[in-house]
C-alpha cells in the first residue's frame, strides 16, 4: 500500500502550482515549448525567403526578357519589331478617355480639371429673351423642318437676346477662323509675331476648298498680313493652316480656348475639315466677336485690323443678303456640305448695334440652309431697327 500512496502524493506534488517543486517543473516545459515554437518559425521563414529567391531567379531569367522583347519594348518604344502590337498608352493610362472627356490636345483626349482661373474674354450680359423675336424664329424654322438651326442674338444697348438652339454643338466650318484670326492678334501684342514677318507656302500647308493659295507656286512668300487677310475675305483655308501653325497650332489654339472661357468650342482637324469636327456654339461664338471690342482683351489696334479684315468678306449671301444696303456687317461665314452659317455684328443707319449668329445643319449641300438664313437675316433686323428694346 505504501508504493500507491508515495505514487499518488509524488504526481500531486508534480502538478501542484503551490508547491515549488511543481511551479519549477511547470516553467521548465513551458520554456523548452517556446524554444521549440521559435526554431519551427524560423524554419519556415527560411523556407519562404528561399522561395521567394528561386521565383525571383526564375522571373529574371525566363519571363523578364519574354515580357520586356514582346510588350515593354514594343509600346514604349515603338519599334517596329510587333506590328500586329497596336496600343494605346493613353487608354491604358486612362481607359474612360474613349468616351468621357473635355479636352483634346495633340491626338489625345484628356478629362481635364475645371477652370478655377478667370476666363480671359468677358462675358455677355444678358437680361431678358426677346420672346417675340424668338418665337418669329421658331415659326420660321417650322416651314424648314429639313433643318435644324441654331440661332443667338444679342442687343449691345439692352443686353437682351434670342437664343434658339444657341448653346448646342455644331461644327464651324470656316466660322472657326475666327477664333484662329483673334489668337493671331493676341500673339501679336504678346510680341511672339508681327504682321510684317514672311511665311512660305509649303505643300504641308496647302489645303482645298476655299481660298485661292492653294493655286499659288510653291515656296511663295507671304506677310502675317496677307495670310490674315486672305484668311478672312476669301476664307482662303491654306493661309488659316499657315497662321495657325505660325501660333502654335491646335494645341495652343485649344489651350487659348479654354483660357478664354469657351467650353464647347474645339478645333480637333486642320482646315478644310469637311467631316465638320472643328465645333462650337452659337453662343460662345458670340461671346468671341464681343470681345473684339473688350479693350482688356484686345488693343485698340488689333480691334480695328480684324475690322477691317471682317468688313471685306467676300460672301456676302447669307446674313447680309436679308440687310438693307446702308447696314454694315463685320462677320465670317462657313460652309461645309451639313452645316452653313454666318457670324458677325451688325451695325444700323440709327445707331443701334447687334451680334447675330447662325448654324444650320441641312441635308447634304442643301439650298434651304441659306434661304433660312437670309429669311431669318431680314426678320431679325426688321425687329431690331423697329422695336423699342
């Protein structure tokens, strides 16, 4: 009995936490699993860098020089190793730019930030509709219902105006050369040009369509004058390509754009454009011939040359066939087989001064487009000159 009983009093000594024997014992084990504990996961951290180390040695010499001869290569430089490799680094960057953006610089289209700088052009004060005239104009474009016309007018003395359709997009056709001709001038007082520096024609500037330049021999000499001119009374699109490469092309012409306030307007082709992608508004277009008279904008000099420019046009069978005579127009058409239009400001015999503007997408080459504009030309001023604003 005694074997049991010294058994039974030993293993309660071994686990008894109170008797030192036991505390001893207990910590003891407790240590050696530590140890044990450490040396595994040190083991199997060795393990992994050891992994890591193999499939970094693998990486480096199979699948790096695969990727880097067959996609790194061929789209960062270009080479012509993978012709069938056709990508494009903006749309990887930017996948929405395809289809979400506000801004088209140099072949690419950006989502660019909103404008927090203050536009440069001055804004025009508008106060009420000229509901009459408004409606005059909607019943007239009723009898076209082949057209779709956007129409602004804008009273200097009153600030009223009629807007139809003024505020959607339209392309420019030759009306873009406004703008083109106003950054010219902007160029000019910043020093970066003059009226008197020589430019020659080149076949890279030649362009069809309007314009008798691109009947010229080749390397003719011509003055910024010149160009601007015939850029303005024969819409000639050769001198426009000249005078807008002269300024920084469509890059800084869209970036002066933006600066200026206009959202909506973009030149995106070199002249003649006939698929109509150069684009504006009725409105915005508006606002540009209004700030040819901002002498924050313009200097009393550059206003009086694209005056002159503007009075001198050629086409005198939109806008200005529904004016009297004695009426002086400053203005710019465009004309490309779905869209016609005519843009300018309009100065009566009483004194009275108004911008008109109009486009109107048509059926191909359509003859509608200029009665509408002539029709709506002669209502507009029949209701400026006779109604009291």
């Amino acid at each position: 009995m005694a074997a049991p009983q010294y058994k039974q009093a030993y293993t309660h000594k071994r686990f008894d936490t109170n008797s030192p024997y036991g505390t001893k014992y207990t910590t003891n084990l407790r240590r050696v699993r530590r140890v044990k504990k450490r040396e595994k996961v040190q083991s199997n951290n060795s393990l992994q860098i050891i992994s890591v180390i193999i499939l970094f040695v693998v990486f480096a010499l199979f699948v790096s020089p695969v990727y880097t001869d067959n996609i790194v290569r061929p789209i960062i430089l270009r080479t012509e190793k993978y012709p069938q490799i056709k990508t494009d680094i903006n749309l990887l960057a930017f996948p929405t730019s395809a289809y979400l953006y506000n801004n088209h610089i140099l072949g690419v289209n950006l989502l660019s930030g909103t404008e927090k700088d203050k536009p440069q052009m001055q804004k025009l004060y508008e106060t009420y509709h000229i509901n009459n005239l408004e409606k005059s104009l909607e019943n007239l474009a009723a009898s076209y219902p082949a057209l779709r016309p956007s129409v602004y007018v804008w009273d200097y003395e009153s600030g009223k105006y009629a807007d139809i359709n003024a505020q959607k997009v339209y392309s420019t056709a030759s009306i873009i050369k406004i703008p083109v001709l106003i950054q010219l001038f902007r160029a000019i007082e910043m020093g970066m040009i003059s009226l008197d520096d020589k430019i020659s024609m080149t076949d890279y500037y030649k362009s069809e369509g309007s314009g008798s330049l691109q009947f010229k021999g080749q390397n003719a000499v011509y003055s910024v004058d010149e160009l601007a001119r015939v850029m303005i009374t024969e819409s000639d699109n050769s001198a426009t390509n000249m005078l807008m490469d002269a300024t920084g092309g469509m890059n800084a012409m869209n970036q002066s754009l933006r600066k200026w306030g206009m959202k909506e307007t973009r030149v995106n082709d070199w002249l003649p454009d006939l698929a109509g992608t150069n684009v504006t508004t009725a409105k915005e277009m508006a606002a540009m011939l209004y700030n040819i008279d901002n002498p924050n904008f313009l200097t009393l000099n550059s206003r009086e040359k694209i005056v002159d420019y503007m009075s001198h046009v050629h086409n005198n069978r939109l806008i200005q066939a529904g004016l009297p005579p004695e009426a002086i127009f400053i203005h710019k058409t465009g004309d490309i087989g779905k869209m016609l239009g005519d843009a300018g400001i309009v100065y009566t015999p009483n004194g009275k001064k108004y911008i008109v503007v109009m486009l109107v997408n048509r059926p191909y080459n359509s003859p509608q487009g200029k009665d509408f504009i002539v029709q709506a030309s002669s209502l507009i001023y029949n209701y400026m000159t006779n109604v009291n604003l």
